[in-house]
C-alpha cells in the first residue's frame, strides 16, 4: 500500500525519526577512519569538506551516527524517496532529491552547489541497484565538486533483513555497528569518460573491501 496522503507522510516521518534515534541509538558504534582527518568530527574542526558514499541497504548508520546540519543527502524521487526525506529531515540533514540515475542532472547539479554548505551524501546504489553497485554519478560528482570521496563500509551485527532489492537491514536494539572508511579518493578534474570508469570501479573495489571489513568486525566485537 503506497502512502501519499500529507498527513500520513508527516505522521511515518516522526515515528521514523523516533524509531532512528530509540532502536538504531540503542546501538554500540564502533568507528575506524584509515585517515581522521576525513571523519566528520575532525572535518567539522579543520574545515575540510568530503563526499561521503555508504550503500543503500546500510543507511540507517549515518541517519542516526551521522545526523549533522552540514550533511548533505542525495534522496531519490522514487516513491519511498519522500518517507526517507521526512524522516532524515527530522534528523538533522540537508536533503536534496533526485539520485545518482534518476533525475540525476538536476540533483547533480544541485548537490554540487551544496558542496559550499558541507558534506555531501550519497548512497551510490540507490535507489533501485543493482546492490552494491556504483553508479557513475558519484565520480562525477567528485570531479564537479573537487571534493575527495570517502567510502564507507558499515555493518549491524545480525540485523534483521527486508526482502528487497538492496536486503535492507534494521538493527536489533542494542546491537553492535562498525564503520570502517578507508582513504578518501579524489577524481582529476580533467576526467574524460574513461578516467571517470575508472574512478567508479575503484571507489566500488574500496567500499566493497570497507565493508567486507566492518562485516568482519561487528562479528568480532
């Protein structure tokens, strides 16, 4: 049953909000930046400004970690796109719509006049997959930008899983979460096509190695 009614929307955008901050809050987070300059809290000191890149299925995470007014999410226009808008919105985000594929020009477009504001955000799989899978927009979104791209491998231990696309995980209440980002990548600002190819299957080779990583991790700790 789609939900469209204003209403109804603003009513599943507070209990989700409440539900981010109660059940996922509940979660102990473990965190491990390869380089700290590049985590939000130093970033929020020194200054500096990254593209952050997380899939799709694991955004819970940064709804709750990484609820800051300086970052900038990319939601898309599919249905579910306002839903997820009401609740991170509530959260803290800046939130602008469109997706890596759908609608892409124009949020690329605008997250790039973002950039000035802070952090930027995008689930590279989103919003239909293929799971795990970058998108092209994301390099070009680096090179548009010159922002240096951090993917971020993130993992609940054992969560309970959608039966969608992406198996989209809600963690059990006080669970344990790991984050694990390795070095920011930056794209050259000449990039023709194929540099930008480039560039996509080295930032998916990272958050596919960030996350087997944190997945290892949480099982551990």
């Amino acid at each position: 049953m789609k939900i469209q009614h204003p209403l109804a929307i603003k009513a599943v955008g507070i209990a989700g909000a409440f539900f981010v901050r109660t059940i996922v809050g509940s979660s102990r987070f473990h965190i491990r930046f390869d380089d700290p300059s590049s985590d939000p809290a130093q970033a929020r000191v020194s200054g500096q400004r990254f593209i952050y890149a997380f899939y799709h299925e694991l955004m819970l995470f940064p709804a709750y970690y990484w609820a800051r007014p300086e970052m900038q999410i990319l939601i898309s226009d599919h249905r579910d796109g306002e839903l997820i808008t009401q609740v991170v919105k509530r959260l803290g985000f800046g939130v602008v719509r469109g997706s890596t594929t759908r609608g892409g020009a124009r949020a690329l477009r605008e997250m790039t006049q973002r950039a000035d504001q802070g952090h930027l955000c995008v689930t590279p799989d989103g919003p239909k997959g293929p799971r795990r899978h970058v998108h092209q927009g994301v390099p070009f979104l680096g090179r548009q930008t010159g922002l240096p791209i951090v993917g971020v491998g993130l993992a609940f231990k054992r969560p309970w899983r959608a039966k969608s696309w992406d198996k989209f995980a809600v963690p059990r209440p006080f669970s344990t979460a790991a984050a694990v980002a390795l070095e920011p990548m930056s794209v050259p600002p000449d990039a023709d096509r194929a540099t930008l190819e480039e560039c996509r299957a080295e930032i998916e080779r990272r958050m596919l190695q960030a996350t087997l990583e944190a997945e290892e991790w949480v099982e551990r700790l």
